[in-house]
C-alpha cells in the first residue's frame, strides 16, 4: 500500500476556502462579517458547512432537497457573483459544493424538527451529519446536538488546533461523499448502508488512506514542515489505530454496539462474521461456526476496549479529536528523530490545553483533568489493541 505523504496535493485533495483557512486563526476577526465563499456578497455566517449568504444558502438547499440537475450553456466556468443578474445554476451549484457546502446537511436540516433519539439515526450518518445542526440550524429551532454544544465564536481563538480539525474533517467527509459512491449512483441521495465483506472493507481502507493523510496536513502545519521520512514513520504508525478509534466513535454517535461502522456508512456485522470473510469468488474453506470460533474474540476485544468505552463515556467530536492528536503524534517510534518527538511533544501540550479550556468554559466543568483523566483512559486499553492489530507483541 502507497501512502501518499509528499507535499504535493493528492488526487483527492480539495481546495481550501479563504473563508475557511482565516476564519479561525485569531479572535479578532470574529467581529467582521465575511463575504460568502460562493457569489462573494455579504455573508450570513456558516450554512452547510461554508460561510454564505441566505440567498447561496437557499439555492443549495432547493437544488439538494429536490434532486436538481442543472446544465451549463457555456463551458462549465461562468462567472459566479451577487451582481450577475441570471448567473448560471449549474457553475453556482458547483461552486457550493468547491467551497465545502454539504449535501448531507440539508438532510441533517430537515431531521431536526421535533426532539429525536440518536439510536433512531440511519447507520449512514457520519460526523458531519452529527454537526450539522451546529453549522446549520439557528438558535430559535434547533435540537442539541448529541455530541457538542454550539461554540461562541470567541472561542475559536483560544481553540485554533481543535477548531481547525473540526473545520478540515468536514472538508475530509466531502470528498468521503464522493470517493465512496459507485458509479451511476447519486451524490444528493442517501446512500443505504450494507454489510461488508472483507475484500470490500480493504477496498475502501485504501480509498481512506488519501485522505487521511491530507486531513492531517491540514490540521497540523507542524507536520508539513516535517522531512518525508518523518512524515512516514508518524503515518504508518498512525493509520491503521485511527481507523478503529473513528470506526467506534461512528458505532457511538449512532449509538450501536454490534457493528464496525465505515465512514462511508457501511459497516462489518460483528454478530454474523461469516458474512465479512464470504469471499464470492472462491469456495469457502470455513464453516461459519469455525469462522465464529476464530474471530470472534478478536472483535468482541475491539468491542470491550473502544466501541463500548467510547459510548460509556459519550465523548463528543472535540474530544475525539484530542484523542486523535494524542494518537498521530506517538513517540518512541523506530527511526523517529528525536526533533519530531519534540515537535510532536510541543503540538501535544497546546491541544491539551485547548481541550482544558474547552472542558472548562464549554462543558463548565470545574474540574476538567477528571474528564481528561476519563476520556484518555480509553487510549490505554485500545493501545494495547493496535499493538496487537500492527504485530506488536513485545
């Protein structure tokens, strides 16, 4: 497997908006109204996950909700601004989608009329969906979200590693919208979720690891500025944990515990595990009850460690996101330098900082070490489990 780690953009990078790249880097700006990303008049504040205004916002909620089709009579590049008088529908709705607009937040949107119970969500949510009445939905209407409360924009300067990760994860499930979908298959439609089997889950493992590597670069510019062979050791230490760390803090936000949830919204049925080792093309060297006998400790172990853990303990997405940072920047690694372990070390204690701050004014907890102290005590059990998944048994 190829991961792609050099500095150049993957085939599934996605262009970072100016909106998004400034709108967190200092507390000062909060008070300025941005322009919004798509036609570059006044914005409204963050609909669907970019700035817009409420005329862009309805446009993409209209042509989302009613499955439009447009199609350009130029050559797919139209000017796209407030002060064109018949601006094209297909380059606007096209540009929604460039700046980070995500179809899954207008379903999100409509969901949330009347109070709900997150056990009743679509095993195809993702976290985008679960922010979505954050981003999108205003004071006077909407619902919780199960996962964190909606921020004040004044703290996005005393969070600026934590609220950036939030911001490039949305970035990162756009493109997840995308590369999961087969061909022919609508990118405005809820996708149902299927049970994978194991070729399927490898196929799309591998389809992530693009991503993921993007997702982190843009979270952390500490990491850019790291040598390439630095960048693979952090990498490949860190893929394969965070892959099962996101796959039970799906299984929590959708509130299942007998499945793997993908982000693409399928998932491995832990409970029929013949059906994830069924290989079409070959015949069937086990029965499923032999199936059962050998797997099956192994996933109820995933289960115990992190899946269960995790929604004890109903960690929210800015806890998650710590957790992932404590688990990118490891130390102690074969052929890590010790100006990484450094760097790492320095990238580490200002997010445990940010993380303290949130606890403290977001949650208003007094004591927020206990929290922490609670949230990382997940870490310590499922790192004994990626060392067993990796081969590490010494």
């Amino acid at each position: 497997m190829t991961t792609k780690l050099e500095e150049e953009s993957s085939p599934f990078s996605l262009p970072v908006s100016p909106m998004e790249s400034n709108s967190f880097n200092s507390s000062s700006s909060t008070a300025e109204k941005k322009n919004c990303a798509v036609c570059r008049e006044e914005g409204d504040g963050y609909h669907f996950g970019a700035e817009a205004c409420r005329a862009c916002a309805a446009f993409f909620r209209r042509s989302v909700s009613l499955d439009k089709k447009y199609l350009c009579r130029g050559s797919n590049d139209c000017d796209i601004a407030a002060n064109i008088r018949c601006m094209c529908r297909a380059c606007r709705f096209t540009k929604c989608l460039e700046v980070g607009m995500n179809p899954a937040g207008v379903q999100q949107r409509r969901d949330t009329i009347g109070k709900r119970d997150i056990k009743h969500e679509s095993p195809n949510m993702n976290i985008y969906q679960a922010l979505g009445a954050m981003v999108e939905t205003t004071p006077t209407t909407s619902v919780p979200s199960p996962l964190v409360d909606d921020l004040p924009m004044s703290f996005n300067g005393e969070m600026t590693i934590l609220t950036k990760m939030r911001v490039n994860y949305r970035k990162m499930d756009n493109a997840r919208l995308v590369i999961h979908r087969k061909d022919g298959q609508s990118l405005f439609k809820e996708k149902a979720p299927k049970a994978l089997n194991y070729k399927e889950a490898a196929e799309q493992s591998i389809r992530e690891v693009n991503l993921v590597a993007d997702w982190i670069a843009w979270c952390f510019e500490d990491f850019v500025e790291l040598p390439i062979d630095q960048k693979k050791v952090l990498f490949r230490n860190f893929y394969t944990p965070f892959s099962m760390l996101e796959g039970a803090f799906l299984c929590h936000i959708n509130d299942t515990s007998n499945a793997i949830i993908f982000p693409s919204g399928d998932y491995i049925d832990i409970e029929n595990l013949d059906k994830f080792f069924y290989d079409p093309d070959a015949e069937q060297p086990m029965t499923a009850d032999e199936i059962n006998k050998m797997f099956q400790p192994s996933f109820e172990l995933h289960r115990r460690s992190l899946i269960l853990p995790m929604m004890a303990e109903k960690v929210d997405v800015f806890e998650f996101f710590a957790l992932c940072t404590i688990l990118f920047w490891d130390f102690g690694l074969d052929e890590q330098t010790d100006e990484c372990t450094m760097i790492g070390k320095k990238v580490k204690d200002r997010v445990m900082r940010e993380l303290a701050f949130y606890l403290r004014h977001a949650k208003k907890l007094n004591e927020p070490a206990i929290r922490v102290a609670t949230v990382f005590n997940i870490y310590a059990p499922g790192k004994a489990f990626y060392d067993l998944v990796n081969g590490k048994f010494c």
